[in-house]
C-alpha cells in the first residue's frame, strides 16, 4: 500500500510552506480538527434528510450554505467537492450556452479550459501585462481589459468575463475597476477566486470579489483558509442576476451523488472559522509574521516581488541569477519546500499558522541559496501573444483531432491539439485548436529550456 505507507510514515520536513494552507493540519479549522477527532469513519455519511446535501433545499447543509452566505454578504453559496476546479466548470456551464465565446486571460487555470470544453464554450483568451524582470503575467489595468473587451467584441458578441484574482503568488489589481468596465460592457464577470478567501478580513489585506461587485466567484478553502485539499465554495454576489436554477443545473451536472460529508463539513468548517472573530485573529498573527519575515529577508538584501497577498512570499530568483525551479530543487533537499517554482520566481505559501522556526530557518538557508547558486541577473522574453486571440477550432474537436507529435521547433504553422501547460502552477501556454506561428513556436522552444522536466520537446499538432 504505497500511498497509505507515504501517509503513514512520511515526516514532515522541517519548513512545509507549500498547500493546503494549513499547513499539514496545524492551521486546519478548528471545528474540522474535532470532527477528525471522532472515531474513524463515523462522519462519512450519506446525504441523510437531516443532512441534506448542497442542492438539497432543507438539512444541515443547506443552513450552512445560507448561513455562509448570510456571514459573506453573498445572495447564495453552494459547497464543492471537486475543488476550485469543479466550481469553476459548474460556473462556466451555467453562465454560457455551447457556442457562446467567452473572455478569459492568458493566465487562466486549466480547470476553466477544461470547462470551456465540457461546455463547448469558444474560448476568447486576453493577453496580460507582462514583467520581463520576473517572468510573471501581471494584472491587467481597467484600461487594458477596456480594449480588449472592444477588441473581443469587435469580432462578435461575448457571455462573460472572467477574471483570475489573486494570483497563484498573490498580486492583485484593481478588481473592482476591473468588474466595472466587464459590467459597463453589459457582461457578468466569474471570478478565479481560488486563492483569496481570506480577502478583506484584514486592512492590509484588498477587498475580496464580492465586495468588488463579482457575479459569481470561486474560492479553494484550502489555500487561503484552513480546510481540506477539494473543499470549495461558488459564491453568488448580491446583485448578480443569474439565475440559482442555471448554477445549480450546472452544479448537478458536475457532482458526485455521494458528495463527502467530511469536505462539505471542512466547506462549513473554513469559511465559518475564516470569518469569525478567532479567524480574524489567527489571520491578523499570519500577517503579522509574514510581514516580520519579510522585513528580515528584506534587510538581508534577499529580492522579494511586491505582492498584495503578505502570506504569499516569492522570491525573485532571477534577480539572483538563477531560476525557480533550481532554487525549489535545492532547497528540498534541504528539508525546504516551497510551493509554486517557476523560471523566475519560487513562491511559498506561509499557510494559516505559519510553521515554527520560520523566522529562523528560512531566512539561513535563503542565503545559502544565494551564495550557492548566484549569477548574473536573467530576464525573459514577453510571450508573443496578440490581444485577443480565439483557437481556429473547437477545443473538444482540436483536443481529440488526429495528430501527429512535431518537434517544436518544426511547429509553426500547424494547429496545436494538445495544451502545452506545466503545472504547477497549471497555466497553458498553448491551447488545442491554436494556430502556432513563427514567434510563438520559437517561444516555446525558449519555455521549453526554461520548463527542463514539463514541456517535452514534441507537440501534437493536428493532422489538417
Ligand atoms: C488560479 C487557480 N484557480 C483554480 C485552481 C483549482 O483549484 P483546486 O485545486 O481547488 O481545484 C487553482 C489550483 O491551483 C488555481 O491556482
């Protein structure tokens, strides 16, 4: 039983900074710990009348759910068992009828690919302001998704926005600009929230998606707030006008009949700990540590991005002169584990109750890092990628087309039929149904370079 084993008797290393945000159950909320404390097995239960489930109008989960949604300010909230990604594809089926093109940015999640294909949705993907000092897509101003909604439009009419925010390494715009242009253009905006549970709990802290003015937004409960890997929440805002039959068709298209007790009480369990006073608290002491730390990498000269997420730290290796990935392989081995290494930068995660020693440790071995692995500073190449761009085929059609592997170098000009996305952080660099052009297959060859275990040197394209 190799994984029981793992779970078993794996040890903890000596910094976990990586997800689920409670960091290997420290900061899991508190009513969830005491139901793990009961005997084994007996919380499994099934959808019961007195339990209900999440499309269930009575029982315990569909108070929970209202209550939830009473504490958020939102008009309804649906618990997930399928993570963010399952909310995601549920919102996008609700939102859009199969053919409907909708916008989403280059920095999406695969999991809303995924939706678009299951919902037959034509893709529309928005290019980003990019930071070649780091590699990272940046969030788009309200000026910039102006022009692309007019650019979008300019080519036929849209269903929806949706918009990524935070970040995987916590950068956040000016959402609630953002949410205005989408609605100004009469289109309802589904929010990637995965990463921002904890938004507007805290001053230092951006207001969340729905105090910015999202119709639906998405949240993981176990990477900003301490509940189990897959329990989510689809969060409708106050004034949105989508109709609770359509999410909740969709929500019933996607589901398991089983849904699991256990992740619907860490559902409940998360967001009720998150927003009460005892959350705010154990958050208000994360941020205060985040920011101890921070000041301490800083004064020792270490690079750090400017994120508006504090419990997100991510080092800007390239400015050392070595990239992310490199800098993650290293620190693993000594006992280090961050959670998102990317060419430029190595993100950790410092979780809902920062580990023990942290002060300490990282900031020690941070600088053995650097003194090991220091170079000249790298920069990267912006992704040649228009404003807007739609692939020349349907996803579903260019995804289970009859291809051929091409080296990529001998890529352009064909049809892409596979998406070409290292994970994490799971973003696609490449969609099916694409067309690769000279620019693009020459910038793959350089990902490729920068990706060494993730993008293998083929590409299935299309057979035309
Ligand atoms: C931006 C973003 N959205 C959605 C998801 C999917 O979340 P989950 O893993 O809860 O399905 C992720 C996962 O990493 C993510 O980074």
């Amino acid at each position: 039983m190799p994984l029981l084993s793992q779970l078993l008797t794996g040890r903890r290393p000596p910094l976990a900074l990586h997800l689920p945000a409670h960091g290997r159950g420290r900061g899991l909320a508190e009513g969830l710990r005491a139901l793990l404390r009961r005997p084994p097995g007996s919380w499994d239960l099934p959808e019961l009348p007195e339990i209900g489930g999440p499309l269930e109008p009575e029982g315990a989960v569909a108070e929970s759910q209202r209550a939830c949604a009473d504490l958020l300010g939102a008009q309804r909230c649906w618990f997930g068992v399928n993570g963010a990604s399952g909310l995601l594809q549920a919102a996008l089926l609700a939102l859009a009828q199969p053919g409907d093109r909708v916008l989403l940015p280059r920095n999406l999640h695969r999991s809303l690919l995924h939706g678009c294909l299951l919902a037959q949705l034509r893709p529309v993907l928005f290019d980003l302001p990019f930071d070649p000092a780091s590699g990272l897509w940046l969030p788009p101003s309200p000026e910039h998704l102006e022009r692309v909604i007019t650019a979008a439009l300019a080519q036929g009419p849209l269903a929806a926005v949706v918009l990524v925010s935070p970040s995987y390494q916590g950068l956040v715009g000016d959402l609630s600009g953002l949410i205005a242009v989408a609605h100004r253009h009469g289109l309802p905006v589904l929010l990637d929230e995965a990463h921002g549970a904890h938004l507007g709990l805290d001053p230092r802290l951006p207001p969340g998606g729905l105090a910015c003015g999202a119709d639906l937004v998405v949240q993981s409960l176990q990477k900003a707030a301490g509940g189990l890997a897959q329990s989510a929440a689809l969060l409708q805002g106050p004034g949105s006008t989508i109709a609770a039959e359509a999410i909740e068709r969709a929500l019933l298209w996607l589901q398991s009949s089983s849904p699991s007790a256990l992740l619907l009480a860490s559902s409940e369990a998360a967001l009720l700990e998150l927003h009460s006073p005892r959350g705010r608290r154990r958050l208000r002491q994360a941020l205060d540590q985040a920011e101890r730390l921070r000041r301490r990498l800083t004064a020792l000269g270490l690079p750090l991005l400017e994120t508006q997420d504090p419990l997100r730290l991510v080092l800007h290796c390239a400015a050392m002169g070595f990239s992310g990935l490199e800098a993650d392989a290293w620190l693993m081995e000594r006992g280090v584990v961050a959670e998102l290494p990317e060419p430029g930068c190595l993100t950790f995660c410092l979780g809902m109750i920062p580990p023990r020693g942290l002060q300490r440790r990282l900031p020690r071995r941070l600088l053995e890092l650097r003194a090991a692995l220091a170079g000249p500073a790298l920069r990267f190449e912006r992704p040649p990628l228009p404003l807007v761009a739609e692939p020349e085929r349907p996803l579903g059609q260019a995804w289970r087309g009859r291809s051929e592997p091409v080296p990529l170098e001998q890529a352009a000009g064909r049809l892409a039929a596979e998406p070409l996305c290292p994970y994490p952080p799971g973003i696609p660099l490449l969609i099916p149904g694409e067309r690769i052009d000279g620019p693009r297959a020459q910038w793959l060859q350089e990902q490729r370079q920068l990706w060494p275990d993730q993008i293998a040197d083929t590409v299935k394209v299309l057979i035309e």
